[in-house]
C-alpha cells in the first residue's frame, strides 16, 4: 500500500469518527429538545457517517469505485445537501 | 401532590424545574417547545400548590422545586445561568487573582459590560477585589464551593448548545 493511500484511510477514518461523534451528539439534543431542525441535522449526519462508513469499506477492501459506487456517493453528498437546506428553512 | 402533577403537561413543567433548578419561564418553553404563556400558567398552578417556588433575581423570575435548593446554591443558579457571568467565572477559576484586561483579553465583551458583570459579581459575593494601587485584581471567593457546584449542576449542556447552534441557522 503506497503512502498516499495510507494517508488517505487515515483521513477518512478520523471522518468517520468524527461524523459519528456528531451524529450521537445530534442523536441526544434532538431526544432531549425534540426540535425539527436537529431533526434533520441528525439525518445529514447520519448520512453523512453512512457514506464514510462505505468509503473506508471500499478503501479497506482496496475496491477500485466504479461508476456506480460514485455515483451512491454523489446521491449521498445530495441528500446532505437537501437536508442541510430543510434544516436551515425549518422554523 | 399526584393530583397537582396528574396533567402531562404540568409534569413535564415540573420535571424540566427539578432537573434545571432556576431557569425562567422562556428558557422552560423553549425546553419543552411550549407556548410562555401556557408554561406561566402551569407554573402559576404549581406555586399555587406550594410545589414550586419562584425569585426575582438578576432580572429574572427564576423558578425551583419547593425545598430542594439551598439559599446560597440559588444565589450560584441565578448568577451562573447567565452564560457571559460563566464565562468570566470559569476564566477566573483558571486563573488565581486577575486583572480587568486580563478578563478582557480572554472574555468577548466590552470592557464597560465586563465592568458591568464584574459588579454584579462582586455584589452577589462570588468575586472579591483586591487592590494594588490603582489597579484592582479579582479573585473568587469561594473557589472550591463554586467547583463543587459547577460539578453538581453543570450549567453547561453540550446537546443545549449543539440545538442553539442550529436553532441560530436560519434564514
């Protein structure tokens, strides 16, 4: 495995952490403030931990994308975005 | 007292005050997403049967369970709630005796604010001041109590900040 890719998993792997670290903070503001707006923050980031979940699986298991997969990936960052949108015009 | 509590609605009211002693009544309705005027008249109702009881301190109406909080901890609940009096009290935890600019420095206020909050601080005998000439350094009072209380009912909520935050996104 050269470096590049190392680093690489590195990168996405401390993502990953991080995006669900988020999502359990997200998780337990919304069950204690049951606001519609962490509502949909909490999906993004559940989104968002589910695309780089599959990411490092094509990583670890040296998968080479193909069309396909990028494209789940594309309609992953698209959802993001919706719900990230639904968020900021929820009152 | 079942009776009192027999309404959903009133007992959430009045376990959101036993869990949060000394928030006032907006900062309940946004808790439970409720309307102020219907948690004031819940609230009414509970004081009405000695469940709750309300003080005027800081501005606000601050409300607590009947019995459960001690004179010098609501002092603590009504000054602490307030996140710029933390923020400077927390500073001050950190550090033993500081300066007015070395808050300043550290605190994203006004120095005329900072002076403000700092004597209201001193007034409500968290902070004292000591003088060194023209200067005046302020150092808390009691230190290992207001540790000790941080720790018991922490102010701070990371999931209540994480909602603030995006409830503050919006167009």
């Amino acid at each position: 495995m050269d470096y590049v890719s190392l680093v690489n998993i590195g990168i996405v792997g401390i993502t990953t952490v991080f995006s669900l670290g988020l999502l359990m903070i997200s998780l337990i503001s919304y069950h204690k403030s049951k606001n519609k707006k962490i509502f949909f923050v909490s999906l993004l980031l559940l989104l968002f931990s589910l695309k780089n979940l599959l990411l490092s699986f094509f990583l670890f298991t040296e998968q080479i994308p193909n069309n396909f997969t990028i494209l789940a990936l594309e309609f992953f960052d698209l959802l993001i975005l919706v719900f990230l949108f639904i968020a900021v015009l929820t009152k | 007292m079942e009776d009192v509590l027999e309404l959903e609605t009133r007992r959430k009211i009045f376990d959101t005050i036993s869990k949060n002693p000394g928030l006032h009544l907006s900062k309940i309705a946004d808790l439970l997403n409720m309307r102020i005027s219907h948690v004031e008249y819940h609230v009414n109702y509970l004081e009405k049967y000695d469940l709750v009881v309300v003080e005027k301190s800081t501005g606000f109406k601050r409300f607590y369970i009947k019995g459960t909080i001690g004179t010098q901890d609501k002092r603590y609940l009504s000054i602490l709630r307030q996140k710029t009096l933390l923020s400077i009290v927390l500073f001050l935890l950190k550090n033993q005796t500081v300066l007015h600019k070395d808050i300043l420095e550290n605190v994203a206020i006004s120095p005329s604010t900072l002076s403000y909050h700092l004597n209201k601080l001193v007034k409500h005998e968290i902070v004292e001041v000591q003088r060194y000439g023209e200067n005046k350094g302020y150092q808390l009072k009691n230190r290992q109590e207001i540790i000790t209380w941080l720790i018991q009912y922490k102010p701070f909520d990371l999931y209540e900040e994480f909602t603030n935050v995006w409830s503050e996104l919006s167009i």
